[in-house]
C-alpha cells in the first residue's frame, strides 16, 4: 500500500471527521507528497493540527472550505492524483430534522466533488459511505445511497 500512494497527491474532504481524520493519519504512513485536509471547521483543524504528534507532517496541507462551495472546491482539487470523499452529514437524528441541509452537503457536495474532480483531471475520487444506504429508512441513508449512485454512475472519477 506505501508504494500505492508514494509520492501522490491526495484530498480528503471531511478531513477533520472521524472517518477522515483517521484516513489523514493512514495516509501521512504512506509517503504521499502531498495530503490536503479539506473541511469547514478552522477550530477541528487546529486540534488535529496538535494530535498527529510525530506523525510525518511536511507534506500535510490544511484548507478551509466547504463542498457545497464549488469553486473553493475547485482551487483545493489543483493538482490532486486522488480524493478521499469523506465529508458528509451522518447523524440520523440532525439529517431528518434537518432534510435539506444533509440534501445540500451529502448530494450536492457530492456532485461538486465529481464536477471539480473531472475539471482538475483527478485520477480517482473514492467515496466513504455507510451500512444506513442499503435499503435507507432514513434522510440520511438515502441521501448517501444517492451519493454512491452518483459517484458510481459518474464516468471520469
């Protein structure tokens, strides 16, 4: 696996997650040139920033944006080789009291990630989903249900 993502470029959006910042972790080992944290929260950032300890961090890039901000998007896909699409809204309880909100994050986020992918020539964007989007009973299964059928449908990532 080290030899698979030596001297790579890498985005992980929701890098600051539970998923993705172990994902960051994983793939600092691997000696990428560079790993591009991308997520929203400035404050989880600096606190991952004071965990990874004696990690490798000189190829570590932190960038502050959003999915459903296509253009940032866009500027943080500059130059990328692969994408690790983590970020997502996926506490059940918060997606169905907030439906458009997980709508807006977990779909459209999702397909400007596979629109700025296509534009920047990324490789391969892989896309981290969940148990909840087999038969989803729920906002937010089914927005992540509809999240994998878009990443696997799209032709060029």
């Amino acid at each position: 696996m080290s030899s698979f993502f030596k001297g790579k470029h890498i985005l992980v959006t929701g890098g600051t997650g539970s998923i993705g910042s172990e994902m960051v972790r994983q793939l600092l080992l691997q000696d990428p040139a560079t790993v591009r944290l991308f997520s929203r929260d400035e404050h989880k950032q600096f606190l991952l920033q004071q965990q990874l300890g004696d990690l490798p961090k000189h190829n570590l890039r932190y960038f502050l944006g959003d999915v459903r901000d296509y253009p940032r998007l866009l500027m943080a896909l500059e130059g990328i080789d692969y994408v690790f699409h983590c970020a997502a809204y996926k506490h059940v309880s918060f997606c169905e009291y907030n439906s458009f909100e997980a709508v807006k994050t977990n779909i459209i986020g999702t397909q400007n990630v596979i629109d700025a992918s296509i534009a920047q020539n990324v490789s391969r964007v892989l896309l981290i989903s969940t148990d909840k989007a087999a038969n989803p009973s729920s906002v937010m299964g089914a927005t992540k249900l509809l999240a994998e059928k878009m990443i696997t449908s799209a032709k060029h990532v």
